[in-house]
C-alpha cells in the first residue's frame, strides 16, 4: 500500500463548478501539506501550501487538512478552463528529514466551456 | 536564472548506453532534489542535497544511477548502461536551505530508451 493514495481521475466538470480533490495518508508523521499543479509537458508548479489541520485559502484555492483521518483536500471555486491540468497531493515530516515529499499520482482535471 | 533549468529537455538513447542530465537550480537555493515520473506512477523521490553533500540517496533504484552537485550549484544525474524500464521523466527541483517552503520543479528531462 502506497503512504500517499490519490484518485487518477480524469476528472471532468462544467465550467463555473466548484471541484474537490482529495488524498488520503497513512503516515502519521507528515506535517506539511502541499498541493501541486502541473500542465501538460511541465513540471509540477506550488499552489498551497499548509502546516498542521486546519484550512487556508488563497482565491479560488482552499487547501484543508484533517490530521485526526489522515485526510487533505483541495477546493477550486469557480473553475475555468484554464485549471485543466493534473493535481499533486504532496507532504512530509519535520524539517529535520531534509524537505523530502511524498507525492500522490495525481489527479487529472479537465474544466470544460 | 529566474527558474530551475534542465537540460536536455528531451532525450532518446539506445539500451546500453550512458546519459547525463542537468539541472542548474534557483541561485541561492542550497538544497537540490531529483525525482522521477513514470506514467501512473507518480513522482518518486531519487536523491537529495544539500550544498554539494547527498545526505539522502535512499531513492536511487540501482548502482547505475549516480549524482553529483559541485560548487553548491548545477547537479548532473548520470545514468549508466540504460534500459528500456529507465524511461521516465526526470525532475529537478530546489528549495531554500531553511523555512517551510515547497519546491520549485524544473521543466523536466523526457528520458527514452529504445
């Protein structure tokens, strides 16, 4: 079993809908919390970025994290066509093991007109 | 530069032979990571620095793969005697040494062995 599960998708929605994405863990050591973005034939691009529960928002972003069932989210508000791409989970322990991430495979999005 | 640069972005290479790939990272970024991306694998995690010094190697897959990182800056990711399972692409990204911070990835090396 992988640390870090995440639905592949495809995702698709109209667009203006509201999109969730979600990955669930089972390492009880991570405390950092990072969704990624990357677009076709690019690396992946920082979107949000979360230490610990609790939510943040940033836009059409909010990020939340639910520690208690290993559980984060993304939210995208009003999606355009423009968020098509595929959506990285990302996350690891304490400073002290080197900033190395754990990923998700990722979820492909596609908003359509 | 503004970004992390990698190079060559595209690479084809026959079984057997030996490729290098670059990464020049973000200046003043002092810690460096590769990782690979296979299709449906996700990225998973190769090597890191910090300054020239690996403390964490633990991702490479077999003693065919080695990296170095000179003068704090550009990483060379050396790949011996390639096979077809090698195909990948492969990330560098760097981050600052200190503060809670994610990466900032380059654009990749598309690896293809035939």
């Amino acid at each position: 079993q992988k640390e870090v599960e995440q639905d592949p998708g495809p995702l698709s929605v109209p667009e203006g809908a509201i999109v969730s994405l979600n990955c669930t863990y089972s390492n009880s050591a991570f405390q950092y919390f990072m969704w990624y973005r990357q677009y076709s034939r690019k690396g992946p691009e920082l979107l949000m970025y979360t230490y610990s529960s609790g939510n943040k928002e940033d836009g059409r972003f909010t990020a939340q994290v639910d520690k208690s069932s290993k559980y984060i989210s993304l939210f995208i508000r009003d999606s355009q066509p423009s968020d098509s791409a595929t959506y990285l989970c990302a996350m690891r322990g304490a400073t002290g093991g080197g900033n190395k991430l754990t990923f998700g495979t990722g979820t492909q999005l596609k908003v359509e007109l | 530069g503004a970004g992390v640069s990698q190079s060559p972005s595209n690479k084809v290479t026959e079984k057997g032979k030996d490729v290098e790939l670059r990464c020049d990272p973000i200046s003043g970024h002092t810690a460096l990571y590769w990782y690979r991306q296979s299709l449906g694998q996700g990225l998973e995690f190769l090597i890191y620095f910090q300054g020239n010094s690996a403390p964490d190697k633990s991702g490479l897959p077999s003693d065919r793969f080695s990296a170095e990182r000179t003068g704090g800056s550009v990483s060379t990711l050396t790949i011996q005697r390639t096979q077809q399972e090698d195909s990948a692409v492969y990330l560098c990204a760097s981050s600052p040494n200190r503060g809670d911070y994610g990466y900032t990835f380059g654009s990749g090396t598309r690896l293809t062995v035939v």
